[in-house]
C-alpha cells in the first residue's frame, strides 16, 4: 500500500508542474501571428514560439528535432531567406538561425537552434528548401558547421590555403594569419593596434 501512496504522490507531484508550466507559458496574442505560431505549435510541442512584434515570430527548437520542425513550418513558410549563425563561444555552443518568409500570410520566422562548437553538426534541409545549399557551404566554410546530407560542402568563396580556417569563428587568430600569409610585408601595420599605417 505504501508504495502506491508513493506513486499517487509522484504523479500528483508531476501534474502539478505540467499545470504550473502551461500557467507560466507566455500567452500568444490573438493575431494573425499568435494564432500561426499556436498552429505551429500544437503540432510541434517540442519547440517554443513567440510573437516579436507585427510580421514577426521566433521558434526555438532541439537540434535534434530541427529537420522535423522545418519541414513542418515550410507548410507556412515556403520560402527560406537565410541561415546564418552565432558564435556563442563562451557557452561552446554555435546557434544557427533559419530565416523564412510566409507569402501567403506575409509573416518572417526565426528558428532557432544550438549545437555544440565541437562537431558541430546539422541536417541539410535542402530537400525542404533547396536554395539552403548555399547557405549552408557558407556555413560551413566561415564556422566549420558540417550539414549532414549536403553534397557540396567544400571549398566556396574562401581560396584554398584558408578553407580549413573558419575564419568568422571567435577564436579564430587574424592578427596571426594575417602574419603568416603576408609575412614581411606586415610591418606596415602598428602592433599596439592604436595607429594603421595601411
């Protein structure tokens, strides 16, 4: 008898928290955007949503489901504008930013979602949009980022001797390369960093 007390308590307990979580859920305006962000949601419960201002919404999704979500919101939003990423060097983690539009409601989307610096890893979702193959060789080549499923990550705009550099990423050493490459003719340019002679 003792251990359904126990059980009975437990599931009391974890009821309590899913209602205390849907009370602390931020409410979405009832707007053209709240209700295409609830839309999405109810089907994507992973993800959170937002409403940022007028024509403007934010997801933030699990690596993990970013394909999944993707493919869902590009029934909303046929058009993917950009992927770009964040740096978040101290945290160790990349954040890579999906950018679509919604022709049909006229609504811009961000789509969050972080990976680790090491490895980094994500989907190719150029079967979804196939435009994303150029954004996603760009993010390869400046951050390292690999897309898994991605033909063509190689060398793209970056010349041969730097592809391997990932030069957009925190750490990457410019005053260092920028010796190495140029060697002698470097001392044209002031080491205090005060005074540019170039």
């Amino acid at each position: 008898m003792a251990v359904n007390e126990k059980v009975e308590a437990k599931v009391e307990e974890k009821v309590e928290e899913t209602a205390q979580e849907i009370q602390e859920a931020p409410k979405l305006p009832d707007t053209k955007e709240g209700r295409l962000v609830g839309e999405i949601l109810e089907k994507a419960s992973y993800a959170e949503g937002s409403v940022r201002r007028e024509k403007r919404v934010e997801f933030r999704v699990p690596a993990d489901r970013i394909h999944e979500f993707l493919e869902l919101a590009s029934e909303k939003f046929e058009l993917l504008i950009q992927i770009s990423v964040v740096d978040w060097l101290k945290e160790g983690e990349f954040e890579a930013v999906y950018q679509l539009w919604s022709v049909s409601e006229s609504v811009h989307a961000f789509v969050r979602t972080r990976i680790p610096r090491e490895e980094a890893k994500l989907p190719t979702v150029m079967d979804i949009w196939p435009v994303a193959e150029t954004y996603e060789r760009e993010a390869h080549e400046f951050f390292g980022i690999i897309f898994e499923g991605n033909p063509r990550l190689g060398p793209f705009i970056l010349e041969p001797r730097e592809y391997e550099k990932h030069p957009l990423r925190k750490d990457f050493n410019m005053l260092g390369y920028v010796k190495t490459i140029y060697g002698k003719d470097f001392d044209r340019y002031d080491e205090s960093k005060t005074n540019y002679v170039i």
